[in-house]
C-alpha cells in the first residue's frame, strides 16, 4: 500500500542534510510519496526505512525481465481496463522450438524468425522470445539448439525442459541471459537453486489458485522474485476468468502471490483456433503467449492487434508526416492532406484508395491530433500545412496545383490560399466514408 | 494456501432481445434467437448470469461490390449474385446463425436499386433461409428511409433486426419497425456519450428497449479497433453499473470492416512480409472479433467462412466450459 509524504518522513534520518539534492528530508519525503525521487538518493537511509519503503514502492504486479542485451519486460501492470489509464508492457510472444523438429529445421527455423519483422506505423512488428521444449531422446540436441539461438539471435529464452541434469546443463549455457524455466510440475529446491545459481525467472505452473499461491511463496522465501503464473485451464473462456481473477486479485486485493506476470502456452489447437484463442488472451492480462509454430500471416495480424491494444489511450499513434502515395500518382495525380492521428491517417489513405483514383496524400504534423483538434489547437491551419508543404518540396513533386482540405475545416480554405499562392484550395467532404463519391462530383486536378 | 476468488456483482444486467419471428408469432422463421441477458462482463462466468451465448451472422448483398475481395470469391463465386442461394450456403454449410441482406446497391452511387427490388431481394432471403434476417442499410439518408420503409412494411411481423439508425435520422425508420414489429439497431460513431445519446432519443419515442440493439461502430484491426474496444468495454461497464440507456446487446461487423482494408486485400507479392492473403483475411478477421468479443460484442457479422468456423467454435467452447471455479 502507499505510504504518505508524513508516514516516509517519519523513517527518514530528519538531519536536512540535502545530500539526496533537496534541501529537507520533509521534502524529501514528499518526493517519494509522489514517486519523483526513490530512497537509494538519500545515502543515510537506515535499513529499516529500506525495508518498509521497499515493500511499499513494491508495484502490484511486479516487473520481470526475460532476456540478455534488449531484454523483454512484462508485467508491471496498474489497470483492468485499458481506458482507465493504459497497459503498459505489451505481451511478449514466444515462438517454440522442439528439438524433435531436428537440427537443420530449427536452424532454418530460428533464422526466419530471427530476421522476421513488418513496420506498422513507425514500429518495427517482431516477435519476442524462442521457447525451447525439449521433447527429443537425444540429449545433445536441447544443447545444441540453444547454441544455435544464441548464435543466431538475441531475443530472450524460455527453456522447457522435463529432465533436470539436461535442464541444468543447458541452463548453465546461458547463465548471464536471463533465461526463464518453465516448470511442468510443482517447484522443488532442484529447481530454486537452478534459479539461484544461474539467475533465472521461473514459470510456475499449477492448475488451481491455492497450489499456486502455496508454489509462489515457497519460491519468494527461497528469495526469487522473478517469477512468471502458468495457471492452466481447459478452455479459452476459463483462462479469460483465471487471468482476470489473477489481475484483480494482485490491483484490487493487493494479494501478493499473484502479483506476477502471466504466462500462457497454447498447444495443441489449429491454427485458426490458437490464433483466436491468442487474441483473446492478448487482450485478457496474458504478459508471455507461447506459439507452436511460425506463420508470418498469422504474426502479422497478432502483433498488429497487440500494437493496437497496448497503444496508451491519451497518445493516439502518430504516423510519420510525409507525402504519402495512395495507389500509383502521377505528378498530374490529385492532392489531398490532412493530419497525422494515425487514424485519420489510415481511414483518408484507405477510403481514396476505395475511390479507385491515385494520389498524393499530404499528411502534416499535428502531434497526433485528428483534424478538428489540430484546428482548435492551431495546428492545422492555413499558415502551418503551406508552410509543411514548402518543407517538403511539393511543388517540385506535383505539377496540380488544387489542394483538397478536410470538409471539417472549410474555415482555413481563404487562409491556406494566402499563405499558398499558386494554389487553389478546395473544401472536400467531412467524413472519409464520403470521398469515393466526392471524387466522383469534384474536378481535382 | 487460502484463496478467496474476488468476486464483483453488478446492479444492472444487458437487456435481452429478441430476433425473428415463428409463424406462431406472426412471422415465417423456424426459430427465434435471442442475445443478451448477461450479468457481468464478457465471459465472467464466475460472477454473473450469461443465459445467451454471442451469435454470428453471415452477409448477403443485393448486388457484388466493385471492392468484393478476390480471396473471398474463392468461397462464394457461384452465388455472390443470388443473395437467396449465398444466405443459404451461409447457414447450411458455414453455420451462419442469422443472415444480414446488405442493401448497399440501393445506394444512389453504388447502383441505386429501388426500394421494390430491395424488397425483391429480402424476400428471396426469406423464402431461402429460415434462420432471423438482419437487414443492412446504408448512410444516404433519404434513399435508405425509402428503402428502410418499404422493406419494413414487406416484412411486416418477421422481427427482423434493421441495421441501422443514426442520430440526424431515426425517426422514420423507427416508427417503422413499431409499426411492422421490428428490431432495431442505434449505430453511432465510437462515442459513449453519442450511444446514450441516441438510445435516449429513441425511447423518447416509446421505442420499446427491449427491441433496441446497439452498433458502437466497428474498426477493424489496425483502423482503429483500439477505440472501437475500449468504447465497448466502458459501454457494458456503464450497463451493468445499472444505466438502462447502455444495457443494450451490441452489433460488430468484422466482416464488413476487415475486407474493406488493404491488409486483407494486398496479394503476398506485394507484400511478401504479411504472408498468405487468404489467411491473412481470416486471421484479421479473427483478430477483430475476438477481441470485440471479449469487450462486450453479442451479436457479430462475419465474412470468411474459415474465421466464422472459428470464432463459433471458440464461443460454443467457453460457454460449454463455463461453470466450475
């Protein structure tokens, strides 16, 4: 639970030393309760203010790193719902290897996925992780596979591995990586020292909430805090009710065993279903989803739908402001602009691209803001897009010289052709569903 | 180790609504369906009521689009054209729940077919089919009242679930469906306070709630979805914290949205990085209404048959497995 400005002061050493920067520990004190300093600033902290502070600060759900240089963060997570303020680690897909697929086909496997990514609004789309299940005879085969994704990649591993001495022998391969074990049965000290002496976070795996909980505090008092919940279920639809007790229970109870990330596996389905099923645990509180196997198609439309729900819902995605081709123009094609709200953007690009016709579209800086904002806001109006036009050399571009404006700002049109000379502004429709017919109506060029 | 499940009851619950009409009721349908009902959120067995399960529509067209997707003719080039044929593939081998006739052809820039050869087209469907029809209209205003009109009145007494009024034009389509007995839907443009909005002009006109369905508009994923899911998540929130004007059942068109999207369109070549076309369509198709699922939608039109098996399947799992913990 937080604790006051005055309940902090009261641990402080009260000397208003200012060695942490500010000029009273009562100040001081004030900054840690608003979070804008942390106690490691005051170098005369005693141990008991370290302590107490420590479990306080403790965020709900806690933060856990999976990974060497570039590591995937989950967890950390404040709200149920998106709208109350954002989600903020974005879930960390895994795609698994089996040594049984055999040695050439998991290196060609792993290199695919290693160099696989798309770009969606400025954001490089990848995935994260490689779970490695071992589920060969042959020993050798889980170490070299885990040669071989260290070879070829640096995104962090999940090791799946039912046999201990091969587990730890693969573990000891990757000590400084960060590397999570996932558990297929009831944690015991065999793999708590594994997790000790080799710095791994642990996936605990349980099917109801009291073995859990009972796993997590022998793990926590054995003192790993990294720490992942597999609570495994017969269907999507209980999984959904799980992970949501889960949350609840960590934000709402402030029930410490399940403040931890959540880790879900999805096996033995096809592909349309796992994939339905992943989207719907995309959007429930799963931090890590496990996937059998690698379809570009399917990863493309499960990233985007990640990039979608973790975007913070008070920063709309900006895209970049450029001149945009929409089919294939001309310099004799038409021009059209607007901002650069990413929506804004996708609905205008896609609805001239439905009108069949080519063009160029003029997409400005707003800061993200869709185009009534952006007008209320002064920034977009007539001075500003001719001055973006100026900047990016349209005029040397197109040789039309009509410029086609949102409806909803018909007010700016006298404005930009001031600021435009040459140029003929004309006032298009107000929403985007209507350009395949305003194209249709208006001469544009 | 003890552990107590958290448990949140709601004051107010989804309405239930009703679709289709039997001959005993005045209409010509096998059978009735009926969404909504639910008392807590989606899929919270653990905590509320959930006596209806979210259906899937399949959608007809009085006339093939310019913008038909290529990947979808694969599925359906033998009957685009027969909207009375293509409803019952829909239904008899795709397991379409309801049947949604898209009227866009009356649109006066998209063919501007009258409103007698909509009837026309509606009453094939009818004849063809016998699960509860949804009819979809578009947004030039006067052609779709005419349209609206004219096939409320041919299917006076069917219940079918007219798609859709919005603010600037309710009243002539609404006083229609009183007058023929049908159901409604208020679509407005991802905005919670517009919904409410709306809902309340409607009942203000003794439109009777339990025939009301909710449209909150649908983005497809990556155009938008983000809103869409969010404005639907706070929609239900409202409904069952008790606001009877949001505690309606709520419409999605993933069909509709996803195919209208270049990512559901661009062949492989093009773009060799998004992989297969016709999966990638499903796959995006999936993506959208899974996750609107999960936010609240009741009711879902759906486009590729591979996506709609799917989507089904997956619902009918996590109501049978429901109960329990």
């Amino acid at each position: 639970m937080a604790l006051s400005g005055l309940d902090i002061f009261k641990l402080l050493p009260k000397t208003n030393c200012g060695d942490c920067g500010v000029p009273t520990c009562m100040a001081f004190a004030m900054k840690l309760a608003q979070k804008k300093a942390e106690l490691s600033e005051c170098p005369h902290a005693s141990e008991e203010a370290k302590s107490t502070l420590g479990a306080a600060s403790e965020p709900p759900i806690r933060l856990v790193k999976i990974g060497k240089d570039h590591p995937l963060e989950v967890g950390s997570e404040t709200v149920m719902f998106r709208h109350e303020k954002t989600f903020f680690h974005q879930t960390g897909i895994a795609i698994q290897l089996r040594t049984s697929e055999g040695e050439s086909t998991l290196e060609q496997k792993i290199r695919e996925i290693e160099e696989y990514r798309v770009e969606r609004v400025g954001e490089m789309l990848k995935t994260d992780l490689f779970l490695i299940t071992h589920d060969s005879p042959d020993k050798d085969i889980f170490l070299k596979t885990i040669h071989l994704v260290k070879e070829n990649s640096t995104k962090g591993i999940i090791l799946d591995c039912a046999e201990y001495e091969t587990l730890k022998a693969g573990t000891s391969l990757l000590k400084d990586s960060h590397v999570a074990v996932l558990l297929k049965k009831t944690i015991s000290d065999d793999w708590i020292d594994l997790a000790k002496i080799y710095n791994c976070s642990l996936i605990l795996n349980s099917e109801s909430y009291e073995d859990l909980a009972a796993q997590v505090e022998k793990t926590k008092q054995a003192g790993i805090q990294d720490i992942l919940l597999n609570l495994t279920s017969k269907n999507t639809g209980m999984q959904i009710q799980q992970n949501t007790i889960l949350r609840r229970s960590a934000l709402k109870k402030a029930y410490k065993p399940f403040g931890f990330p959540l880790f879900h596996q999805i096996n033995t389905e096809t592909e349309f279903d796992m994939f339905a099923t992943a989207a719907a645990l995309l959007c429930k509180y799963e931090s890590i989803i496990a996937l059998p196997e690698y379809n570009r198609a399917l990863l493309y439309a499960l990233l985007t739908l990640r990039q979608n729900i973790y975007t913070d819902p008070q920063k709309p995605i900006q895209v970049d402001p450029k001149v945009y081709p929409i089919g294939e123009p001309t310099p004799e094609s038409p021009v059209f602009v607007t901002t650069n709200f990413s929506l804004t953007y996708f609905i205008v690009s896609g609805e001239i691209e439905n009108s069949g016709i080519s063009a160029h579209l003029v997409v400005c800086d707003t800061e993200g803001q869709s185009v009534l904002t952006a007008w209320a806001a002064g920034k977009f109006v007539g001075e500003n897009i001719a001055k973006f036009i100026k900047t990016i050399n349209l005029e040397q571009q197109v040789k039309t010289r009509k410029i086609v404006i949102p409806g909803f700002v018909s007010q700016i049109s006298g404005d930009l052709e001031e600021n435009l000379p040459g140029w003929e502004v004309i006032v298009g429709c107000q929403e985007a569903s209507d350009i395949p017919s305003f194209v249709k109506n208006v001469e544009l060029t | 180790m003890k552990f107590d499940v958290p448990k949140e009851l709601n004051a107010g619950h989804v309405l239930e609504v009703t679709i289709g009409a039997t001959s005993e009721q005045g209409g010509s349908r096998s059978h009735t369906v009926t969404i909504g009902g639910s008392t807590a959120l989606p899929f919270h067995f653990f905590e509320g009521e959930f006596p209806h399960r979210p259906l899937i529509a399949m959608e007809v067209f009085d006339k093939k689009s310019e913008k038909y997707p290529s990947s979808l003719m694969d599925y359906y080039r033998d009957v685009i054209e027969k909207p009375g044929e293509m409803a019952k593939k829909c239904v008899d081998e795709y397991g379409a729940e309801l049947i949604s006739v898209r009227l866009e052809g009356t649109h006066p820039e998209k063919g501007n077919k009258s409103a007698d050869e909509a009837v026309e087209i509606v009453k094939q469907v009818l004849e063809s089919v016998r699960v509860p029809l949804i009819i979809t209209g578009h947004s030039y205003y006067e052609k779709n009242n005419e349209v609206m009109k004219k096939v409320c009145e041919a299917t006076a007494g069917e219940n079918c679930l007219i798609s859709y009024v919005e603010k600037d034009n309710y009243k002539t389509i609404a006083a229609a469906c009183i007058a023929y007995n049908h159901t409604l839907v208020t679509q407005t443009p991802i905005d919670v306070n517009l919904a409410k909005q709306l809902n309340i002009l409607l009942t203000e006109m003794s439109f009777p709630p339990e025939k009301i369905v909710m449209d909150p508009l649908t983005g497809a994923l990556g155009y938008g979805i983000e809103y869409t899911y969010s404005i639907m998540e706070r929609i239900r929130i409202d409904a069952l914290a008790g606001d009877k004007m949001m505690a309606f059942p709520m419409l999605i068109n993933p069909g509709y949205e996803s195919f209208r999207v270049k990512e559901t369109r661009a062949p492989e070549q093009d773009y060799p990085d998004w992989g297969n076309v016709d999966l990638r369509g499903a796959y995006w198709e999936i993506a959208t209404a899974m996750s609107l699922l999960v936010a609240g939608a009741d009711l879902l039109i759906m486009y590729h048959p591979q996506a709609v098996a799917a989507v089904k399947k997956k619902v009918e799992k996590m109501f049978d497995g429901r109960g329990g913990d």
